[in-house]
C-alpha cells in the first residue's frame, strides 16, 4: 500500500547519475595526483564528495583544497548531464504522474549541494512537482546520518509512519532506515553493486513500487 509521502533519492533515483560522477572524479584526480591514481581508486557510490577528495588527496600526496575540488565535481558532474542526458527516463516520469494521481505527495532527500540538485531538477522539468527539495546544503550530518530525511518530514508535516523513500545505495538505505521510513532499495546497475539487502523491498524498475503484491 501506498504511502502519503514518497521521498526520492536523487543521484541514481533521479538521474543515473553515477557513470558522470565517475567521469568527473576520473578527470580530477588523474590531474591532482599527475596521473598516479584516478577513480577506480579515490570513488565510492555513497561517500561523501568533500571526502572523496579529502581522501584522494591523502592517497596522492598532493596539497589543496577538498571543498573547492568537490565544487568543481558538480559543476563537470552536472554540464556532462546537460550533455548526455538532457532528459529524465520515462519510468520516473510514469512513477510521478502515478503517484500524482493517487494524491501522493513527494519530495526530494539527498546528500548532494543544492546548486547541482536544482539544476538537474530545473533541466528535467520536475522542479515544481516536489513538495520540499532537501540536499546536502541544507544538512548538517549527510547520509548515512538521518537528517535530510527528518528535515524532509518535517517540511511535509508528515510522520515516519506514512512516508516511503526510494535509495539506490547501502548508505541511502541506512539513511532511510535510520529516519524510520519504509525503504524501496532500487537496483540500478548505474550505480554499482550495491548491499541493499536492508530495504524493506528490493525494486528493479521505479514502476515497481506501484505494485502492492510486492509490499
């Protein structure tokens, strides 16, 4: 049965937005490390960005400063979205209308800054269909921690109880687990191999959260 509230991850939910992550994090850390190390060493799907770098710059040796690093990931991250896919996928959309139709409400969790979520939104045209967007920027603690999950539930004046999320990653759905809400853990190849063995339900098509015989 459907919850009054759905809240969405967004990178890996929204848009599969890893390969680009990935692509970005490539690029930066090949040039601050002078080619010794690059992605496949300094990523993991969850991690916080500011620390990814913060990490890769431990890994190489190398002086800077992680938060501006991790603002040009963004930036890369979201132009390279713009480029390769300007659109979101269908099932997203055909889950929203559904859940619209069924007068459930829905909005926006994730750890990433405000600035790339908005513009991911703003280019998919779905800015305005989400009750409250809550991001890394408006967050004190960023998943695993709970809070941009309770904050969300706090905008929405919705309880626990009656409010769903949908995750893509172990440390999405400890997050979610942490604010006590029910838990769609989506595999999306996108995003890796992913531990979501403590969802509440596994998914493998966003559509699959409006069938009933699953819950």
């Amino acid at each position: 049965m459907l919850k009054p509230l759905m809240i969405f991850d967004m990178d890996g939910v929204i848009v599969n937005s890893e390969p680009h992550h990935i692509a970005s994090c490539e690029r930066i850390v090949r040039r601050i490390s002078g080619g010794r190390i690059g992605a496949r060493e300094a990523h993991t799907v969850g991690i916080s960005t500011v620390e990814l770098y913060r990490r890769a710059l431990e890994m190489c040796g190398a002086a800077g400063d992680p938060v501006q690093l991790a603002a040009e990931h963004f930036s890369c991250t979201l132009e390279e979205i713009r480029r390769a896919v300007p659109n979101p996928e269908p099932e997203l959309i055909g889950l929203m209308d559904a859940l619209e139709r069924r007068g459930v409400r829905m909005a926006v969790a994730t750890s990433s800054p405000g600035s790339f979520v908005e513009g991911v939104l703003r280019l998919y045209g779905i800015m305005d269909r989400f009750e409250t967007v809550v991001t890394g920027s408006d967050a004190a603690r960023l998943k695993p921690a709970p809070d941009v999950y309770l904050l969300a539930l706090s905008r929405c004046g919705v309880q626990a109880a009656d409010a769903a999320a949908i995750e893509d990653s172990r440390i999405g759905v400890e997050a979610a687990l942490a604010a006590s809400l029910y838990c769609y853990g989506f595999v999306n190849p996108g995003s890796g191999k992913q531990d979501l063995s403590r969802a509440n339900r596994r998914i493998h098509s966003l559509l699959d959260v409006l069938d009933p015989a699953g819950d």
